[in-house]
C-alpha cells in the first residue's frame, strides 16, 4: 500500500483525508499521463470513463475528476451513477484508457475513495499508482493542454445501459414465478439491479432503493442484511440478495431467512461449476479469512481450496495466474473469471439464481453439506490509521495472540490483520466451542485497548 491509496483505492472522509484538490490533481496527472501515450503513438486525446455512487461528495469528486482531466487534454466520459463492476466492465469493453470509480464502497456516505482500474478493468497497477501519488507530493505542475487540445465531457450513460444488456445476457433461465428480494443500500446499483431481475422475468422487490445523498449504506445493504432477512421472511420470497455501496459485493438470503454469506456462496458455485465440467483443476480460491470448513467440505468431494491473503486482488491475481474460473471472499466479493474481471454483486446473485434454477432447489438445501465451524470476529477502530503497524508489533498484542495460537492448536485458528481501507485490526478466531472464539477475540481486542490505540 501507498501514502494515499490502499487496497481499494484513495479511501478516506470526504474533504478531511481525501479532499477535491487531490481529486482535481489525479486528473491531472492521469490526463497527462495518457495523454503523453496517445501523442507517441496516433496523436489522440486519451478516453477516461468516471462512474460515481450516490454519497453527497460523489458529484464534488466528478466534477474535481473531469478538471483535471480536461485541463490536460483528456477526454472525460461520464456514467454517472453507477456500478464498479459496471465501470470496470465498460473501460474494458469499449478501450478506454483507464477508469475512475468514486466510491468507499460500504463506508458511510462521510467517506469516499477514487478507485482506479486499468484498460483490462482490473484494479490499476502499482507502478501506475506510485506515479499517481509522486504528483501529488510534487510541487512542480504539469503543461496545461491549450486551444483544440483542450478536453472534453461527454455524458456516456449509454455505456451504462450496455452494462445492463450484458448483465441480462448472463440469465440462462428465465426467473418467472421466482419472487426475489434486492436491498441495494441506497447505493449505486439502484438504478440497474431490478432492470436486469425485471428483464429475467422475476416477481422483484426492492428495499432501501431511494437515494439522497447521506442514506448510502445506512442500516442497509450487505453489512446490515438483518433488514433484508426480515423483508424475505415477511413477504415470503423465495431469496434475496443484499448489495453494499458500489455493488461489487453480494450477500444472499434464503428461503427461510437464513443469511448465504460468500464461502456458502463460492461452496454453491464450486459444486455446480465442477459437475458442469467448469472448473479447471477442480480449484476454488479463497482467502484466508474464509472459515476452515469450507476447506473441509470441498476436499471431501474433490475440490482443492487455495487460500491467499486477505483481499479481493490477492484473490484475483492468483485466478489469473492459474487460470481458475471462481474466487472470492466471506464478505461477498466473488470473481467469475468468465465473465468479470472484478467482483460483481449482480453477477452473483445471477449465477447463484442459475444454480437454483438447474437444480431445482432453494437456495438453503444448496448448502447442507457444507460444514462451518464457529467463528467469531470483532474490528477494533484505532484512533489513527497510523497507528495499524505499531498494534500489530506490539509485544502485548503479541503476546495475547500467541496465547491464544498455544489454547487453539490442531483445533482452530487465530487471524489478526489489518484492514486496507479503514482503520480498523480486525480480529477473527475459529474453534469447534464457540464460547472459546469470543473469549480468544477478546484476549486480542483487550490488549489492543489496554494499549490505548483503539478509538472507542
């Protein structure tokens, strides 16, 4: 990780950590930037697509975006409100330079973050983003674009319409007579989900779909999927599928109300794929924050897990490394190689529903089989973001950990981490006793607080 970009991108409360000038100074940079490609090569202005989710500080960060950009001779293409997946998707698709999400994906409407993916739709290189945070320590400025050089703004909402026929394109089996829940979080996929569900044939009902800037994840979504289990169990839907901010994520519902977190979710899809014959190498990849069940459960009917280290991109990089068709993580972000070169909430929820259309099964019996050990977790806000390297060496936070590792041995385990975007260490334990995985994650978190990093 940078100074300024994470994980997942420039993440931060809006106009405190990230602010509009460094968002006019990353246009900037990223117009020259490609622009000083194009002029080797044809002479053309470069082609950058922006999307945005629906937080009041989106159209301040656009609008920050397209100046720069412009000023330096790039070409600004505008989805608007939209997707992740969906920008990733387009700059792919129709070879734009590269592609800007605005977005803190399931933060609250505070925050926000500029994401930036490549002309491929993956998340942007290293090289690329150290280039991007050099500029914006640098005093010196960079040429202005002058007379028909300057750039322009074109409203490209067609490429986001586009996006939708793709994502329709991907039903295999029509949806009629399936009634189906959607809780898009008030956040950018309020404007396409229930299209594509719609279009499939499926009895749609949406929840927390009525954006206004500040309600974006706001007891809603797929980090506060009690409201969608109440709303399936009330209107009798036969499953439900719970996005977060920027749509990249899905968690689901079953029939009874019963939460399909992402290691059910990938244990649905393995299964299916690999009695289709889709599953290369008979491999799933997870990480290691995926419960140890999961483990178990494939290994009893062929399937071999790989664990990487915590994040979508780990997990991405290893899928292209070799070549295997389905990864993800426990919080939602699931990749289908075939058909995304990101995690994608909708594409999800559409192979999860073709899975219970070719089986002819709820979504709750797709899953019996899979064995899942208690697990417990808690994320401990610091008062700092600094701070996440002085908590993870500290000899008493240390300490507690390897106490618990000693107690855990041969029947569980213990991951202490931090988080890539917020900060926070989060803290998970897995043991057959689930009294035991509360008592360890609190050995961990209590040290961490008598140390007096954590904010609360």
């Amino acid at each position: 990780m940078g100074k300024y970009f994470g994980t997942d991108g420039f993440r931060g409360e809006a106009n405190v950590i990230l602010n509009a000038d460094h968002a006019y100074r990353i246009g900037r940079f990223l117009g020259w930037y490609y622009g000083e490609q194009h002029r080797r090569v044809n002479g053309e202005r470069p082609r950058i697509v922006i999307g945005k989710d629906t937080r009041r500080s989106s159209y301040m960060f656009e609008y920050a975006l397209v100046g720069g950009l412009t000023a330096s001779g790039a070409d600004a293409y505008l989805l608007h409100v939209t997707t992740t997946p969906s920008v990733a998707y387009v700059t792919r698709v129709d070879n734009f330079d590269c592609g800007i999400m605005i977005s803190a994906s399931h933060n609250p409407y505070t925050d926000n973050g500029i994401k930036l993916i490549n002309r491929h739709g993956e998340k942007m290189d290293d090289v690329t983003i150290a280039a991007v945070e050099e500029y914006l320590d640098c005093p010196a400025e960079l040429p202005f674009a002058t007379d028909g050089n300057i750039g322009v703004t074109v409203d490209y909402v067609a490429g986001r319409n586009r996006y939708i026929g793709y994502l329709i394109s991907l039903g295999l089996y029509s949806f009629r007579g399936i009634k189906v829940a959607l809780d898009l979080a008030n956040g950018a996929s309020w404007n396409v989900a229930k299209a594509v569900f719609d279009a499939l044939g499926a009895e749609t009902y949406v929840i927390n779909a009525s954006p206004n800037g500040t309600n974006i994840n706001l007891d809603a979504g797929s980090t506060h999927i009690e409201g969608l289990q109440r709303f399936v169990k009330q209107q009798g839907c036969d499953v439900g599928f719970a996005y977060d901010g920027d749509a990249d994520r899905c968690l689901a519902v079953d029939e009874n109300g019963d939460v399909v977190d992402g290691d059910r979710i990938l244990y649905i899809c393995g299964c299916y794929m690999k009695d289709q014959g889709e599953l290369p190498g008979d491999t799933v990849v997870a990480t290691v924050a995926s419960n140890i069940g999961l483990q178990k459960s494939f290994e009893k009917i062929g399937i071999q897990l790989v664990m990487t280290d915590v994040g979508d991109r780990n997990v991405y990089e290893y899928m292209t490394n070799h070549s295997c068709r389905i990864g993800g993580e426990q919080t939602g972000h699931i990749i289908f190689s075939k058909y995304e070169s990101t995690g994608d909430g909708i594409v999800t929820s559409l192979k999860l529903m073709e899975v219970m259309c070719a089986r002819h099964k709820h979504l709750g019996e797709l899953s019996r089989d899979l064995e899942v050990y208690p697990q417990a977790q808690e994320n401990v806000r610091l008062k700092s973001n600094d701070l996440k390297e002085k908590v993870l060496g500290d000899e008493k936070v240390l300490a507690a950990e390897e106490q618990v590792r000693r107690e855990i041995s041969g029947s569980g385990r213990l991951l202490v981490r931090r988080s890539g975007t917020e900060p926070v260490i989060r803290i998970m334990a897995e043991a057959k006793n689930p009294e035991l995985c509360s008592e360890y994650v609190r050995m961990v978190s209590d040290a961490i607080r008598q140390g007096g990093y954590a904010a609360d």
